[in-house]
C-alpha cells in the first residue's frame, strides 16, 4: 500500500512539473510574439527615418527646393 501512496504521488508530481513547464512554454510564446511585434515596429519606423533623406536627395537632384513656410498653406477641410 505504501509503495501504491508513493507511486500516486510521484505521477501528481510529474503532471505538476508538467503543468508548470506548459505555463512558462505559454508565457514564453506570449513574450515572443510580443517582442515580434515590437521588432516590426521599429522596423517600420527605421524604413520610414531612412525613407526622408533619399526622398530630399533625389528632390534635391531634380531641381526641386522646398516651400518656405510662409508659402504654406492649410485647409479646415471640416468646415462647410
């Protein structure tokens, strides 16, 4: 009966250690598709910073200056 007692207790281990390894596999899938998202992110945002100067540099080549801010106008396209 005693060995039956010891034998039960190591299987309720075993599924312990094994829920347990489960929730931190959980937590560490969770994290990662965190941080993969976060990576797009910055991605994103990098393309976008390096995207400016090669957009003023061929401007630049074609001739093109910009606007001064005087010559800048904005429209309340909200209002009838």
């Amino acid at each position: 009966m005693a060995a039956f007692a010891v034998l039960l207790a190591g299987v309720v281990a075993l599924n312990v250690a094994v829920l347990r390894a489960n929730m931190a596999v959980h937590r560490l899938n969770d994290e990662q598709a965190q941080l993969q998202a976060q990576n797009q992110a910055l991605a994103s945002q990098l393309s976008a910073a390096q995207a400016a100067p090669r957009i003023e540099g061929a401007a630049a080549r074609l001739g093109l200056v910009q606007a001064p801010a005087t010559d800048t106008l904005y429209l309340d396209l909200g209002r009838p």
